[in-house]
C-alpha cells in the first residue's frame, strides 16, 4: 500500500518536531549534550599536545603546530594564571611559558604557540596549567588545537583539558 501525500507531509512533519525537540531540548537525561556550568576558584590541568603524529602504513611523522588557549569564560571576574609548563613524551619540562602570573580578564583569551617545527615535545607532550581566582567563578576554557598540513592534505582538532588533582 503506497502512502498519500497527506500521510507523508504529516510523517515529515512529525520526524521534524521530534528531531528539534532532541537538538533543542537535548537528548533524555544522562545523554545532555552540554555540559554542567562548573565553578571553581582555582585548578590544575593537564593538556594534551599532539604535535607530532605518526600517518599510514609506514608511520611517517606529521608534525603540527599546536595552540593552547585558555578563554575566561566569566562575564564579570579576573583570574590569574600562575603556571604554563609544558613537558616532552617523558614527563621532562621543557619550557616554562610564565615568568610570573597573568591575568585574564573577563571574556578575554591568552595563548601560547608551539610552533610546526617544534619537535621537542614529541607524541607525548602536555601542557600543566595551573590558575586561582578571588572567588568562585566560571571555570576557564582550557584546551590546544592541533593543525598541519602536508601534500595539500590537512589536519586540525582540538584536545580539551582534563583537570588533575595534584
């Protein structure tokens, strides 16, 4: 039996309700698909950097350039950065990017670049940052995007920062 037009314009109809209902409202509950407002005065992230990466059967090294980003995602107060470390595969700092602490007002963004040809990290390299407010506020957006290219083939994502209890 062949369905009506009428049939069809109302399975459409439906099907498009649904699926605003589930990008609207979000999926049922322990599927929410944004994430719970976190407050903190302070924290300690570590960061991955993936700014060397292995590509195809023979493994061949991609390097990439990587920039940590930490966003003050607080509309009215300031927070200090005290430390950016970065360290290589081994666990072995490498660089400190702080020679004292920086303050990032609301809404505001700093950054460090490690550059393409910056292979001293290697595949395992990670970034320590660590950050203190007056008061509780907004947690920072703290994550590196990864980007490269090579044969007019490009590569580009981001690693979010994942807080450490020291």
């Amino acid at each position: 039996m062949k369905p009506g037009p009428l049939r069809i314009a109302f399975l459409t109809a439906l099907f498009s309700a649904v699926a605003m209902a589930v990008l609207w409202v979000g999926p049922s509950p322990g599927w929410s698909q944004t994430p719970e407002i976190r407050l903190s005065k302070g924290q300690t992230l570590y960061v991955p950097v993936y700014s060397n990466v292995f590509s195809g059967p023979k493994k061949r090294p991609l390097q990439l350039a990587a920039t940590l980003s930490i966003r003050n995602t607080d509309m009215a107060a300031n927070f200090r950065v005290t430390d950016i470390n970065y360290y290589d595969t081994n666990g072995k700092l490498v660089r400190r990017h702080l020679e004292r602490p920086a303050v990032v007002g609301p809404l505001a963004t700093i950054y460090v670049h490690i550059e393409e040809k910056d292979t001293i990290g290697g595949f395992g390299a990670n970034f320590i940052v660590r950050w203190q407010a007056a008061s509780v506020i907004n947690a920072p957006i703290i994550e590196c995007v990864m980007i490269g290219a090579t044969g007019g083939q490009g590569i580009s994502f981001v690693s979010p920062g994942q807080e450490i209890r020291e």
